[in-house]
C-alpha cells in the first residue's frame, strides 16, 4: 500500500517573505523569458536556494497559478470590493455596472496583465491548470455576486444567468482585451462608449417587456 504525504509550505514572517520575494521574481522572469524559465533562475533571483523555493511549491505550474492569482488579485481585488460596496448601496443598476465596467478595463489591460494572459494562452494546452487560476481570478470571479443582483430585479427577465453573464463580458469587456492583445489600444472615447452603450444593450435585452 502506497501512501502520500501532503506537503506543508514553511509558515512563519521570514517564511513569509521568502514566499513573497519568490512569487516577485517569478513574475519578472516569466513575463521577461517565458514559462521555459527554470527554477534555478527563479531561486537566484529571489535570493533563495532552490530547496526552498520548493518547500513553497510542488512545482513551476503551481508556482505560476500563484503568481497568476497575486496579478488578478492587484488588478481587480479592488473592483470586487467596489462592486460589492455599490450594489449594496446603490439601486442604480445601469451606474454599478458601468463603473464595475471601467474598472475591469482599467485592471485588465495593464501590460503586465495582458503578457500573463498571452503566456497563459501559449502553455493552457500542456497546463490546463493556468488556464482555470486565470479564469477563476478574472472576470469569473464576478459572476456569483453579478448573478444575484441581476436576479433579484423584478425588472429583468434572464432566463439563462450563465449566458447573460457572458454576453455581458462580450459587450463590456472582450473587445479591450482582444485589441490589447494583439498590440493595439482603443481610445478613451471608443473604450468609454463600448462600455456604456454596452450596459444599455444589455439591460434594454433583458427588461421584462411589462415593466
């Protein structure tokens, strides 16, 4: 009988930022030569030994999914938190949505994000795992708390919630990023009225015909 021991990464503040200082340099490199970057390099980097860098992580995919979950946390940790705040606040569903919009935008498109998400999509088919941490820390991570308040306004009328969800990130966001991607920029004017005409298609589709 074969058995397996779970591993347990160091705990503790010196081990703490080890953690951090690993996670840093693994983003430089990964971003500056790609996931070909080899451990040994990460570990110099962060000034750490090889050993420890893996007393921190299985491996190089787990070590990415980390440096993928910290990049979405900064870059839209502090939208959900806005979101949340105003749909507490604020019945004015348009505005929440238009503001939730722009700051998706804003987070996404930064180039460390955008170069993530092009390495993410050259190495999803050997890790599909890279592939799931992005969409979970991306606009996925929205989608429950954006279910619930479009589901409890009486005047919308959204028979599939998952397919709403996309056609709204199709309106509101995809096309930045795809622009972004492929090496080029939308304009302050164009980006402002994909959004906002953007949310009007998408409350004006899903008003109850009553109301």
């Amino acid at each position: 009988m074969t058995t397996t021991t779970r591993r347990t990464p160091p705990s503790g503040e010196r081990a703490a930022r080890k953690r951090a200082a690993i996670v840093r340099a693994a983003h430089e490199l990964f971003l500056e030569q790609g996931f070909g970057t080899g451990m040994d390099a990460i570990a110099a980097a962060a000034g750490v030994s090889k050993v420890t860098v893996y007393n921190h992580f299985a491996g190089k995919e787990e070590l990415f999914v980390e440096v993928v979950n910290q990049a979405l946390g900064q870059a839209l940790g502090r939208t959900m938190r806005a979101m949340r705040e105003r749909l507490r606040a604020d019945d004015d569903l348009a505005g929440v949505l238009t503001a939730t919009a722009r700051d998706w935008v804003a987070g996404l498109v930064r180039p460390e994000v955008l170069a993530l998400r092009a390495l993410i999509t050259a190495e999803a088919r050997r890790f599909p795992e890279l592939g799931r941490a992005w969409r979970e820390q991306g606009p996925d991570r929205f989608s429950e708390p954006l279910a619930e308040a479009l589901a409890a306004r009486d005047d919308l009328d959204i028979p599939d919630m998952e397919l709403a969800i996309t056609q709204f990130y199709a309106l509101v966001l995809y096309p930045h990023i795809v622009h972004h991607g492929y090496g080029g920029r939308l304009d302050p004017e164009l980006t402002d009225g994909l959004i906002t005409t953007g949310v009007d298609m998408f409350l004006t589709y899903y008003r109850r015909r009553d109301a």
